[in-house]
C-alpha cells in the first residue's frame, strides 16, 4: 500500500460521499413514481469488488444498510462472470433482498479490465405484482402473493438490454411504464456514479482510491471496536414478540436475542427465534442483520459517515426459516416490522450493557394503513396509504421525541398533510392530534404517538393494515413504563364502534360514507422511574395539556395545590407511598424452561404461587412484567404454581440474564399496563 | 443627491454610496454595534460626511429577523388553530432530523402548546363553512393571552387559502380585544395550501415581527433625529426592496435579507459581462452562501427552513454551508479530519485574532500559507498573530504527522471540498453541469478560496466583483422593489377558460399595482409577472411556470410546463395538468448603477511575498487592487489586495482587470 496523506484520505472520502448524492440527485430527476421522487421511498450506495458498503448519504437504514447481502448474492452467482456493461437486477428477499418492492440495480464498474466498484440502488416500486394494488397484503399466506421474485439476474449483458426477460418482468407489475421509469432511473443513477468515479480515478489514480477505501474501512471499523470495547464484556439477553392470530386468538411468536459482548466483538445471536409462518411477519437475514447494526450505530456511533467497516466487529446469527431469517415460501412483506423488533431487541439486551446510551422502546412497527375505493365524485379509483409515525423512547438526557420517524427510517416524511389529503381523496381529517397521556410514564417519558380520524365522505372504501405492536405496548426501561400500542377502530356513522378481532392485521374492511376511522400510532416506553421524574416536568406536560391530571397524580405522584401549582411536601409524601405499595418478589434460580406453547411458536410464563397471585390482585394469563431498577423488564403470562415458594418467583437462565440479577434478589412486579389514551 | 446601501453584517457595518452628481461609488465600514444595530447604522453614514438632507435614499440588508428566529428571542406568540389541529406546529411532518442517532430530539418548538388553543370552525378545501366559527372561543382565547402576556398572535386555521372569512373575523375580534397586540394571519401571509408549511410560515411571522417592527422604527426615528428623511427600503429574502411598513408587518420575508444583496449584484456584473450563467460564492466567518443564476435569473424558491421550521415565503433559492473563515478543523474519533460546521465565532475567534482562540481554524490556515497579510487584513480592524496561527495548526499537523503547511493546505482543500458539495448536488439535481457556470466570489473571505473551489468545481473562470467585501451593500443600491403575491385554488388547467384565469389574476395583479404606486413607481417602472404554480394531477410538488401576458390559449400554458418539467427531470408524462397557485410578481425597476471606471495608476515593480502552493514556498507578487493597470494579465502565484479583502491567484491562474475594476482569473491555457 502506498503512503495516503491524511488530506488525501479526506478529500477523496468526501468524494466518494459525493458520488453517492449525486446518485441520489440523478434518481430524483429522472424518476417517475410519486413513491420515488415524493415520498424519497430509495437509496443509494457504492460497494467494493467485495461487497462492502464505501459510501453513502442521506439513505434510508433500512434499505441500504441490507444491501451487502443482495450484492454478496450476485457475487455469488456471477463473480467470475462480470465483464463491463453488465448490470444485475434483483429483488428476492431469500438472497439477500429485503421485501419484493425493493427492487435493487447493481452496476459493475471496472478499471483496466479490474472489477473495482459496484454502485448500487435500491428502489420501492410502488407495485410488483402479486395479489393486490401495491402488493403488500396483510393476509398473503406464500411470497407468491407478494409479487415477481427476481434473484440476480443480468438484465443488461455487455451492454445489452435483455429485452425479452425485462418485458415479462414488466408484464407482470400494475402500471408498467412507471415501472419502467423505475427501472431507467436506477440505470441513470448508476452510470451518473460511473462517470463520477473514472473522473475521481484519473484525478487520483485507482491505487490511491483503493488505499483510500482500505483505510476508510479501517479506520471505521477501529472505531467502532473501540467503541464496543468500552463496553463491559458479558452474556446479554432480552426477548420480544411478533403479533400472529390462531383460531384461539392472539399467538405472540417468541424473538430472543443472546448479545454477547467479548473485548471489542459483538454477536447477536436469535437462535430459538420462531419458526416462520405463513403470514406476514416474517423477514429476511439481510434486514435482521441491518437492523442490529443500524441499533448499534444509532447508539455507539452516531456521528460518523457509514461504511462497511463498521460492521465488522459485529456477528449475527440467524437460523434459517425463522421469522428474523425467512424461506421459501414463507412470505417477506414484514421487513418494517421485524426491523423494529429487532432494534427493540438489542436496546433491551444493550440497555443493561450500555445503560445510557440507549433509549427505551419505539413506536415496534412501520404501520401500513391502506384507505382504498373508487371516488363517486370523479370516478376514479385512489389508495392514500398512511404509516404515521409514532413516539420514541425516553433517553437518558431528554423525552422521547413525539410522533417523529424512528432511527431505520432516514429522513421519511411520515405526517401527512391534511389539507393535501381532503383536496386529494373524499376523506375529512377531523383530528390530527398527539394521544395524552400514550407516552410511557418515566423520569425521561416515551414520546406522544398520533391519533389521526379520517372520515369517509363519499362512496365506498376499504381499509387494509399491516401493523405489529397493537397488542404488546413498546416497553420502558430502568424503571420507565410502557407507552401505548398501535390502536385502530371505526366509527360507524350511527355512532357505534367496530374494534378488529385482529388488531393490527386488517384485510379489506369495508368503510362506508359517514364512518371514520381512528388510526393510533403507538407511542414511546419511558426512561427511568416515574416517580423520580422532576416535577415542573410533569407540571408543564399537565399545562400543555399531554399528560392529564390523573395520571400526574397517580403515576408520577405529584399533588396540585388549589393554585395548580405542584405541593412538594405533598408530592413527597405520595411518592414515598406509592414506592412502599410496589409489589416485590423474590428471583429464584432454576433449570425448568418457563415457556409454554404459542401457534408455532411460545411464550414465557411466569409461575407464582397461587396465593401471591391473590395478594398481588393478579389473574391466570395476565401480562406482568419483572424488573430490576437497572435495564428492561422481563415480561411473560401469569402461571399459577403451587409447588412455588411463596414470595417467590422461578428463573430460568436467559430470564436471570435480561433481570441483572442474582438468585435470592428481589425485584418488582407489576401488571402489563397499556396507558389509556385519550384526546 | 446620494443614496445608501447599508449592510449589517455578523461582524461589519458596510455602506456603499453613490454620489449621483458625480457618478462617484465609495464604500465604508465599521464594526457591527449588537445588538444596538441602529448605532452602528449611524456610525457608518456619518463616516461618509453627506449631508442629510442630500440623501434621498435607504436600502438596508439586516439580520435582525434570522438572528431573532436562530437565537430563538422572538415574540411570546400565542396560536388560535382550527379544532383537532392543535399539533400541527409541534410534530410537523415528523421527521428525524438527524439520522441513525438515537438522541436526537427536536428543538423546542416556537411556541409551547399551552399557548396554541384551539377553536371549533372548519372550511373546506374549496372554501365552504363546514363548522361555523363559534366567537366566544376566540373571546375567551384572547383572556388566556393576555393572562400569559402574549406578544403576537398567530391565526392558523385549516383551508383558509381558500376562503380567509374565518381567519379575518378572528383577527378583528383579537384587534378589538388585545389591541397592542400584532397579529399575522396565515391567510395573508401565505395563502397557499398545506398547513404545516403555512402554519409555520405564519407563526414565524409572529415570532419575529415584532422585534424586527421595533427595530425598524427605532432607525427610523434615529435617521430623523438626525435630519436624514430618506425613505428607509429594506432587501427582501425574494431579491427586492420593501417599505420598511410593510416589512414590519411581514417580516418573514426578511430572513435571507442579508445574503439576498449580494445574489442581485452578481445579476448585475453577469449582465455587464455578458455571462448568463454563474454561480455566486458568498464566504464569511462562519457560513458561506452560493446560489445558481441561470440566464441572468436567479432560482426562487418557497422550500426555505430556519432552523427546523420551513418558511415557505418566496425567496431566492440560496444554499448555506456551515463553513467559513472561522470553521475549526479538528480530528474526531478515530483519527478523521474535519473542518466546521463547528466555527470559533468572533469570540474567542481564530488563534491568529489572538483573543485566546487555540483551535486551529480557516483563517489560520491561511495566515500559515501566507495567503492573509498579518497586519492589514479584515478591514484592517485586527493584526493577525502569524506565530499563533502556525502554532494552533502545527499542534493539529503533528497529530496528522504532516507539515504545518501541508495540513494548513489539507484544511482549505477539505473545506472546498465540503463547500461544493451542495452546489453539484443542486447542479445536478436541475441537470446542469457546474463546468459551464462562471464563479463569482465575494464577501470578506470569497476571493481568498475562490480558486480552490473552482478547482473543485472543474470551473475555469471566476469574477471578482469591485468591494467584495462590501458587496451586499453595493447589491442593496442596485436592487428593484419586488413583491410576490399569489393564492392557492386547486383547479384542472384542462377546466379553466382564459377569461376565468384572467379574472383570478386581475385582483392579484391590482394589488401588485396598488403597492407599486403607493412606493411612488411610475406605470413606465412596473412590471408584472404572472405565474402558475403547475403539476401533473396526483403529483405533490409544483413547477412555477410563468404564462405570458397577453396568454394566447390554455394549450401553450400546457406546453410551456411540459416543457420545463421536462427539462427538470427528464421526462415527460401524460397526466391531465393541474394549477394549484396563481402567483403574481411586481417588480418597481430602480435606475441602473453604473460601476465607474477604473482610475488606473501607473505602478512600480510589485513587492513579492513567500506564499505557499502545494507545499512550496513560492515568491508571489502582491498587488494593490486600486493600483493595477487595466487589462494587465497577472500570472499566478500572485496575491491581490484591497480594503476588506485578499484575492488568491494560485500558480496557472492568470488575472486581469477590466475597465470597470473587475477582476477576472482564468486557468491559463482555457477559453
């Protein structure tokens, strides 16, 4: 290698950055889709001969963070079989894709004959075929369903456009020529990158830019070692659900994470994840392993430029045909909810390793909504699709932040406006408010998630969603409690309200003129005890009408004097009982697997001894969590067991793990609790 | 008879004069007195020793608005909004503003909830009462302002684009009740659709109106006090001037006040020169400002931020990049070299100011390159420390293992590097190629760098304007008066006749004329533009497309958009056309100024000076700008001098000045 100056390094870096805005800026001009050229619904990056990401921008996480795994299957297929003017199209989720509608174009550049970079994008076409208009169903049972599968496949070969093979493609998706318009505008991008790097290689020379790579990638990964490394070395665990509904009713599908942390390496580890199933909440390796790195980026690192160096401390494993790893022919569409899942994962198990730098849970889903019919005013047929965003998590310094896109979701404008949406389809917004009191209570609460009513104000409609999370609250952590899930209904125009059997899985439900929806993104867990929050905190959240006086009173204890100004002595009097009536039980170490079946899949248990289930108010299969003053809480369904010692509760190993504590130490108890919302 | 173009900048008062007798053009400075900007104002005019009542008129670029909104104290506003919309201020469109960071959180908002009521009252997209305003709410509205001391109120409802009786009953109620109270109502400010944008716009509006009103009639009545009845125009964000009334009660259209003089300036010279196309690259000590001028007309734009909060008002379309002369370059974890956005202020300023700065800055590096003249640069207000300098960058170079020279070098050319960024992007993303643009540089530190980034740009040729210190200033003599107005129907350009589109202009077209002659323009001074903000029906965004007056037929409308939709990106569609704003502009056209010329003086052999070009010490040639002969080339390495500014001519660059005292370089061997 030869010697690069500082300088150097950071002028050709900032180059290569370059090269992927301007990527960016090609696909924004020359798109043709609404989804692309509106919404920003795509990505951009430059790859190595190996694969790694060298550069990108203001991308998405979520798409361009899984896109090594799409270009390592093409190198797979093709790697010895490149020559220029070949370029790869593909989109299949099971070789490294991420959902059917990102459809990615990657692009060999060479120099001298030399494979040397791939730029590549990654684009949402707004339709892919499949069983319905936008072909992400919330009831597709097999990928089929889900559109056109495309492993790599050279669609241009030496230069030449494999006509006959894009024509089918083409043949196959809703609105062909804005497809194709999809298609030319990655093409463009790409040979915008092409251009961009011969001009960089004749300026620098291909030596010096590959060096540069080299020690960008280095030097990134460095830091992020060291930056793991300041982490205490140690077994971490925590443990999530996907939503799933059986003749019975609800079917929680178990996700654990095992995080081990040794000198500056990190492995995730989702071994005894549920099997995948025949029903969208299943995603693939690609996306799960985005989804870690894209947590621990957001936490460890946020500042810097990404690249692939990063990733390198970092270990995944996923098995295969799992929901986090997902198989033929299980469908794919749910990558924006196992995305979510994921990152809660490694901020539950990262919260005891790294207590401060993370936040509690976010709002656990992408939340899909799809209003859908035929205008009788004009006639012609609409689908608004809505995926408001909900709250975040509290964090260590501030509050959640309030109805704001999540960390995998870039720079997504995720509230619509109102005035747009009534001049555009026969819908009347009648509240576009933040839900008072949904973020979870903390001494940093959750952030506020939306409440939007839409009401439909001419003709027919119907109304599909694709949601996780309207079951299971995002959870706080160090004491803070959960925030509200995802909560839809409709009501009807003579008043009366229809709630889904199936919360957050809605296919096809007609609406008629006169009825209104009310759509409830959930909101953010809450950081650190409620009870330690400061007052004027909670006295400004009562003045800005957010947190109602009832909840100021009884959760955060604070006590208002005939003024509305907080009492001290009196708010110190309520904390201190509100403290000593905290349920308390003893951790007892055992071999015994706590879990019990769910669908495919299982759940955790939590025996107790069927008198302390009387002392503690609770009932058979009711949700409580268990949780030490320090990280997350260990949530599961009462069991009653007599052979348990009373006072106590019975561990297994992973359980002990994600409380941080030892055999014999007490912690509280408390019943799941889903803050009620109101406007 | 005189007139003034006074700029208030971060750190100088500038003030450029024409002597219309004479046809003489002189420029002053002296530091900027904030927050008391008004005593500075004054300083400055008495340094030009004109008599007050020669001075017939005032063109001011102020700050005032843009610090109030950046330094968040503005007004204490209060909100009425629409029922059910109270949040609309607070989520916004509910973005993340910086991405992959977990802690990010959005600043405080403007104005706090408590203070954003809510009132029952609902019209529709086409401008139909749906709920009638219910009055006692806004009544008892204003009791919790005055209870909460409320500067400025903020009316906000839903659809009132489209038909403002809501929001104009309310406001007279508030008049009657809180009358010492301002009010901005969005109808008024922006009648034009998507509430968040309008919204915020408007309570921008009320955030910094007051302060700015204050402001204004503060210099007022100081520029009375001392005899000087001139009437006071101030540079709008949309490259004209505005009464300084008007101004007060819409003073959003104040934010880019500052910067704006210089944009209309570079027109100017482009149209001297006969180049069409330049880029304009406006460097001071903590940002630098660049905005593209095609075909002598600079873009215009309603897609502004302050801050978080869009402000939708028209302005002139000019890209800010957190780097100037004050950016410190520092390494970060994991040995990675930055320069800015992080700046050493004023205070304690750059180690060479010698103020007790120890991070090695922009300025420094240039000191250490001996591109800045230790004692006569910036104005010639602060001697540099060239010992500070090198120490501060010698201190980062050993971490770097690089030479003082070589990392001062690296630190100018990351910082152009970073600078051009968003000038390609932007070229790009309107399918231009930068290489075709001129550069023109000015501001204090724009003609030090200039060649460095033009060498990043691929450009071959930059303008440095007469004054560029004092550009803006010289901008603000020049400007027209300029006033947008336009109203948002959405209405299918395939339903709408040549009459209906004629009577939806003529009101906005006679309210253009009304403030044009009530400025005291002539009928012979004023033009009209009309535009239709256009789409393809389902589209989001709009193209401003202007329709020519007389219009011949709708289907030219068509073509003209489809035209220019394409030549924005790419391609065409066949999708029915769709308006969504009708939009008028009315410019008041100033009398040319005419740059005099360039009184040449015979010179003596220039001093020479060590300056360093890629790590040598090179013997450069310093030059007096005032004193260059006209036409000369000038080979580089050369340093050009004047008041206020350091021009850079590196090794293959040559320079000339022309008649005018503009000054050119070019890449030697190109066109």
């Amino acid at each position: 290698m030869t010697k690069i100056d500082p300088i150097t390094l950071e002028v050709v870096t900032e180059g290569l950055i370059s090269v992927v805005r301007e990527m960016r800026a090609t696909v924004f001009r020359t798109a043709r889709s609404v989804a692309i050229y509106e919404a920003r619904d795509f990505s951009c990056g430059l790859f190595d001969a190996r694969g790694q990401v060298v550069a990108q921008s203001e991308d998405i996480g979520a798409h361009v963070v899984p896109l090594p795994w799409s270009v390592e299957s093409a190198l797979e297929d093709f790697g010895d079989d490149l020559f220029p003017g070949d370029v790869i199209l593909m989109n299949d989720p099971y070789r490294g894709g991420t959902h059917l509608n990102d459809v990615t174009i990657i692009y060999p550049v060479f120099e001298n004959g030399e494979l040397v970079f791939f730029p590549a994008v990654r684009e949402h076409w707004a339709d892919v075929g499949g069983a319905v208009p936008g072909s992400m169903s919330g009831t597709a049972t097999e990928i089929y369903q889900e559109g056109m599968r495309i492993p790599p496949i050279k669609i241009l070969e030496k230069g030449e456009i494999n006509k006959p093979l894009l024509e089918v493609l083409l043949s196959n998706m809703r609105v062909r020529d804005e497809r194709l318009g999809d298609f030319n505008s990655s093409l463009a991008a790409c040979k915008t990158a092409e251009r961009r790097l011969n001009e960089l290689t004749s300026r620098y020379s291909m030596q010096v830019m590959l060096d540069c790579v080299d020690l960008n990638l280095r030097r990134s990964e460095n830091r992020m070692r060291e930056n793991i490394n300041a982490l205490p070395n140690g077994q971490y665990y925590y443990e999530d659900y996907m939503e799933t509904f059986g003749p019975d009713g609800f079917e929680p599908l178990l996700l654990p994470l095992n995080l081990t942390i040794t000198d500056d390496e990190m492995t995730a580890d989702f071994t005894g994840a549920s099997p995948q199933v025949p029903a969208p909440v299943n995603s693939t390796l690609a996306v799960t392993a985005a989804s870690v790195y894209i947590a621990l980026k957001s936490t460890l690192d946020p500042a810097h430029a990404l690249n692939h160096g990063s990733f390198r401390p970092l270990h995944v494993v996923a098995p295969e045909k799992t929901i986090v790893n997902v198989g033929h022919p299980a469908p794919a569409g749910s990558h924006g909810e196992i995305r979510k899942r994921v990152i809660a994962t490694m901020l539950g198990a990262l919260s005891r390793a790294s207590p401060e730098l993370v936040s509690a849970d976010i709002h656990r889903t992408s939340f899909h909504n799809l209003i859908g019919g035929i205008d009788p005013a004009s006639g012609s047929e609409y689908v608004h699709y809505e995926w408001a965003c909900g709250g975040n998590g509290g964090l260590m310094e501030a509050d959640g932040p309030s109805a704001m896109a999540a960390i995998d979701w870039g720079d997504l404008t995720t509230v619509q406006s109102t005035e747009v949406l009534e001049n555009r389809f026969p819908l009347h917004v009648e509240r576009a408010q933040l839900g008072i009191d949904s973020g979870g209570p903390g001494q940093h609460r959750g952030g506020f998630g939306m409440r939007r009513s839409l009401r439909l104000t001419r003709g027919t409609a119907s109304y599909s969603l694709l949601s996780d999370g309207a079951i299971m609250p995002p959870f706080g952590i160090h004491g803070g409690e959960s925030g509200a899930p995802v909560d839809c209904y409709v009501i009807k125009k003579d008043g009366g309200e229809h709630h889904f059997s199936r919360p957050g899985k809605v296919g096809g439900y007609p609406l008629s003129e006169g009825d209104t929806l009310v759509l409830q993104s959930a909101a953010g867990g809450g950081y650190g005890d409620a009870l330690s929050r400061k007052t004027d905190a909670v006295s400004e959240d009562v003045k800005n009408g957010l947190v109602s006086i009832g909840i100021a009173e009884e959760i955060y204890g604070v006590q208002f004097n005939d003024a509305n100004e907080v009492d001290e002595n009196k708010t110190g009097e309520k904390r201190a009982e509100l403290l000593a009536s905290r349920a308390k039980i003893k951790v007892k170490a055992v071999d015994n697997d706590p879990y019990v079946p769910s669908g495919p899949s299982k759940r955790r248990g939590i025996s107790l001894n069927p008198l302390d289930i009387k002392t503690f108010g609770l009932k058979i299969d009711q949700k409580i969590e268990l949780l030490d003053a320090q990280g997350p809480p260990l949530r599961g369904w009462v069991r009653s067991d007599e052979t348990v010692v009373l006072g106590t509760v019975c561990m297994d190993t992973n359980g002990m793990l994600l409380l941080g504590v030892e055999d014999g130490k007490e912690v509280q108890l408390r019943p799941l609790n889903i803050p009620s919302v109101t406007y | 008879m005189i007139t003034l173009g006074i700029d208030v900048g971060g750190t100088f008062t500038d003030l450029v004069m024409k002597d219309h007798r004479t046809g003489e053009l002189r420029s002053f400075k002296t530091p900027t007195t904030s927050p008391h900007f008004a005593e500075g104002i004054l300083n400055v005019i008495r340094l030009t020793d004109a008599e007050p009542d020669e001075i017939t008129a005032i063109t001011h670029g102020m700050t005032v608005a843009t610090n109030t909104a950046l330094e968040m104290n503005g007004a204490i506003v209060g909100v009425i909004t629409t029922k059910g919309f109270r949040d609309v201020l607070i989520v916004g469109r509910g973005n993340r503003p910086n991405l992959y960071d977990i802690k990010t959180v959005r600043p405080p908002p403007l104005v706090p909830r408590q203070r954003i009521l809510e009132v029952d009252e609902r019209m529709t997209g086409t401008g139909e009462v749906h709920i009638a305003l219910k009055e006692s709410q806004v009544l008892a509205a204003c009791k919790q302002f005055k209870e909460m001391g409320v500067e400025a109120v903020a009316l906000c409802f839903l659809h009132s684009y489209a038909n403002p009786a809501h929001e104009n009953k309310a406001a007279e109620l508030i008049k009657s009740e809180l009358p010492d109270v301002s009010i901005s109502v969005s109808s008024e400010i922006l009648p034009e659709y998507r509430e968040f944008e309008r919204f915020s716009t408007t309570a921008l509006n009320a955030y910094v109106g007051p302060k700015v009103a204050q402001y204004l009639e503060l210099l007022e009545s100081k520029l009375t006090a001392n005899s000087i009845n001139a009437p006071l125009r101030i540079m709008g964000s949309n490259g004209g001037t505005w009464s300084a009334k008007d101004m007060a009660r819409e003073a959003v259209n104040a934010l880019l006040s500052g910067p704006a003089g210089g944009v209309t300036a570079s027109v100017g010279i482009a149209h001297l020169l006969n180049i069409p196309n330049i880029i304009t690259y406006d460097m001071g000590g903590t940002s630098t400002d660049t905005c593209l001028i095609r075909n002598y007309e600079y873009e215009m734009t309603t897609e502004g931020h302050v801050g978080m909060w869009p402000n939708r008002a028209p302005q002139i379309e000019i890209k800010t990049v957190g780097a100037g002369g004050g950016s410190v370059a520092y390494l970060s974890q994991g040995k990675f070299l930055n320069v800015g956005p992080r700046s050493a202020g004023a205070i304690p300023g750059p180690a060479c100011y010698g103020r007790g700065g120890k991070e090695p800055t922009v300025t420094d590096a240039n000191v250490v390159l001996g591109r800045l003249r230790p004692d006569r640069a910036l104005g010639g207000e602060i001697d540099l420390d060239h010992d500070a300098a090198l120490k501060a960058i010698s201190r980062l170079g050993q971490e770097l293992d690089l030479t003082p020279e070589r990392t001062a070098e690296g630190i100018l050319r990351l910082a152009a590097a970073r600078m051009t960024a968003s000038v390609k992007e932007i070229s790009i993303m309107r399918g231009l190629d930068p290489r075709d643009f001129t550069l023109v540089a000015y501001g204090g530190a724009g003609p030090l760098h200039a060649a460095e980034i033009a060498k990043e740009l691929g450009i071959n040729k930059i303008v440095i304007p007469p004054m560029p210190g004092e550009f803006s200033a010289f901008g603000l003599l020049a400007a027209d008066t300029r006033y947008d107005v336009s109203r948002t129907k959405l209405t299918p350009l395939n339903d709408i006749s040549l009459e209906d589109l004629q009577d939806l202009l003529q009101p906005l077209r006679e309210e253009m004329r009304r403030r044009l002659y009530r400025d005291g323009f002539q009928e012979k001074n004023v033009q009209l533009q009309a535009f239709l903000d256009l789409r393809y029906a389902g589209q989001a965004f709009e193209l401003r497309t202007e329709i020519p007056d007389p219009i011949q037929n709708i289907d030219h409308i068509t073509t003209t958009f489809q035209a220019a939709y394409e030549e924005r990106y790419a391609h065409r569609d066949t999708a029915p056309v769709e308006i969504v704003s009708f939009r008028v502009v009315g410019v008041g056209k100033s009398p040319n100024i005419k740059l005099p010329k360039h009184a040449s003086n015979a010179i003596g052999k220039p001093e020479t000076r060590l300056v360093s070009f890629d790590n040598a010490f090179l013997k450069a040639t310093i030059h007096k700008r005032a004193a260059l002969p006209i036409g000369t080339s000038i080979l580089g390495p050369a340093i050009i001098e004047e008041e206020g500014a350091t021009t850079v001519v590196p090794p293959g660059f040559s320079a000339s000045l022309d008649l005018f005292s503009i000054l050119t370089l070019q890449l030697v061997g190109s066109d």
